[in-house]
C-alpha cells in the first residue's frame, strides 16, 4: 500500500480568539487531485498554508512525501503554491517570474533555461516570454502563477482558488486546462475552493470543511448522493431536507413518519436508526418527479414557483402547510404538454433509492 504524500494528523490552528483549524487529519495520495471545500472561513485556506508552511500549527503533525516538516519554513517543503491574485512580479517578464524561484535556488543558467522553455510549452505560453503581466489576460496570468509554481518541480502543488478572478466562461475553459494538466503531470493537487461545481467537476476527492473541521471526505459523487449530515447534503448542491421519526422497517425499506406523510427509503439495517429516531430525508430536486409511475414516494401539493431555466425547470411545490420542496425537470425539444404553472395542483414522486437519511 502507498503511503500518503501529505498527512495532517490531529492538526489545530487559533488566530487570537479564532479557531481555524480544529484538530482535522486527513491525507493526499500521490498523483491525487484533492478539493478542499466549503465556504469563507470555514478554515480551508488555513489548511492550505499551514501545508505550504506559511503558517505554524499550534497542535499537531504535518509529514509531506516522508518528512515531518510541521516546523520547517515554506522554501524547505517539496510543495509549491498558486495563489488567488497569482502575486506575480509585475515589473518582470513572464520568463523572469518563472526563473525567480530557480534562481533563488542557484540552478545554473541553462537549466534555468530550459526550464523557462519547458514550462512555457506545457502553459502554451511560447511567444510570450519577454511580455510583462499587465500585457497579459486573466487567463494567461493565470497560467504563468502555474508555470512559475511547477518551474521548481514540486511534490505537490497548493492552490488557492486560483479561478476566482476569472469571469465564467474563462473559467470553464480553465477548469479543462487545469484538469488536463494535473493528468498530464501526475503529480498531486491540492485545490481550495467555495465553488461545488468547481470541485465537483476537478477533484477526484472532496474534503468538505465546516468552522474549521473536516466534516466528510470521499469521491464527490458519494459525497453528493450519500451525504453524512444535513449540512454537507444542503451544501452540495442543493436537498430538500424532510423532517420525521423512524416508524419501522419492512422488507429492506426504511420507514418514516413525516409532516407530508409515510416515505419509504430503500436502507441497510442501522443500529442508530432504531424505531423513533428523529431524521432528515435528504432528497434532490433532479430525484423527484411530476410523474408518479406508482411511486410509494408519491405526495400532492400545489406549485408555487415555476421557472424556466434553458435546460430545466425549476418547481417549488408546497406539500403541506409551510413545507416546500424543490425539483428540477429536463427540458427536452418537442416534449408533449404543457409544464405546470403557479397555481396548478400536482403529484410529486420519487424512487425508494433515491435519497439519505441523515441523523445530525
């Protein structure tokens, strides 16, 4: 079995009266492209730099491909960062800023040089060696912040939302380059982000955070479809949450008793759902449907907002007094009838396997 490249074992960190990381372990395969994710604050970039060493933890151990380097300084760890605003050298050529760091290391010149021609390929930035940063779009800054950090042939590179100050389409574009680029190095990424759709789409594991703690890791569609708490399943996307008691099993399905009525959810035996256990059924929009096809999931309401949104449309239908829930329809090119409008009463409906009861 391969050991980790990065181990944080039991790692805490406190800015005065702020706790920014709370004894969080958690660990980066070699070759990985890991997400840190979650929103302002939650402690992500903290963990980011106190990888990269530009911050100390007050309590615990960081091992980078081996080496405990909890107490060594930024230029001493076999990592490398790309930050939000890139902190590129704005009187220096872009072949200056990537030489800077080889330079401090005292590499000679030619393999300076032709480490400058290597990065510069890999970027697809040849013909723009001698251009200083403000010649240069939000794109290609971009992919110099990235020539400039894997110049010194890193372990692992760190990323601090590095698309954050791109507009939408360029970062789409940006997410395939970055994507194809990580295959192509097959070196590790560590990628922080408050953006689902950002990490859903890079990372082959997400590491969810929540007020400084590590509140559920894994792939992210297991992440997504088998949410651990109502936080991470109302995070990720979106999930409509239905309060109830556990009534019972029958047959493999678990029972549940709720203010919409009896729902039916396909479970293994769980010694924590015990009869009267209050849970949330976490359901997504795109799992309910109008079309009932004999669903024991089936509950009728009346829509209160129907939005047309290109691909989908969007429907919150109120269940009972006060419950709303949320689903999502594909649109699809010469679809007989009409959606449903404002108004309109329906029969909502989804499978037993669709949805994740959740305890906390």
């Amino acid at each position: 079995m391969t050991a980790p490249l990065i181990s944080l074992d039991g790692v805490s960190k406190r800015f005065g009266e702020v706790v920014a990381a709370d004894d969080v372990s958690l660990t980066v395969e070699p070759g990985e492209f890991l997400a840190l994710l979650g929103p302002s604050g939650c402690g992500k970039t903290t963990l980011l730099r106190l990888i990269a060493g530009f911050d100390r933890p007050d309590a615990g151990r960081i091992v980078i491909d081996g080496m405990d380097v909890t107490d060594l300084p930024p230029w001493q760890r076999p990592v490398n960062t790309v930050f939000q605003s890139y902190a590129l050298f704005p009187h220096l050529s872009v072949a200056a800023n990537i030489a800077f760091g080889l330079k401090q290391d005292r590499l000679p010149k030619w393999e300076i040089e032709l480490r400058i021609a290597e990065m510069l390929a890999l970027v697809r930035l040849e013909g723009e060696a001698r251009r200083k940063p403000h010649q240069l779009s939000g794109g290609q800054r971009q992919r110099v912040a990235l020539a400039r950090a894997l110049a010194k042939r890193p372990k692992a590179l760190l990323l601090d939302e590095p698309l954050s100050a791109l507009d939408r389409k360029l970062r789409e574009e940006m997410r395939g380059e970055l994507a194809a680029l990580q295959k192509r190095l097959g070196i590790a990424f560590v990628f922080v982000t408050h953006d689902q759709d950002e990490a859903m789409s890079l990372a082959g594991r997400l590491a969810v955070m929540r007020e400084a703690r590590l509140e559920q890791e894994g792939p992210p569609r297991e992440v997504y479809e088998r949410p651990q708490s109502r936080y991470v399943a109302d995070f990720l996307g979106r999930a409509n949450l239905i309060h109830g008691r556990v009534a019972g099993r029958e047959g493999g399905r678990l029972l549940i008793e709720s203010v919409s009525g009896a729902l039916r959810l396909r479970a293994p035996d769980d010694p924590a759902l015990a009869d009267g256990t209050e849970v949330w059924l976490a359901v997504r929009p795109e799992n309910i449907g109008l079309d009932t096809h004999g669903s024991p999931n089936t509950l009728r309401g009346t829509v209160r907002e129907a939005v047309y949104a290109g691909d989908v449309s969007r429907y919150v239908v109120e269940i009972a007094e006060g419950v709303h829930l949320r689903l999502s329809q594909p649109n699809r090119a010469g679809e007989p009838g009409a959606r449903p409008a404002a108004g309109a009463e329906v029969a909502i409906a989804w499978p037993e396997e669709a949805g994740a009861v959740l305890t906390r």
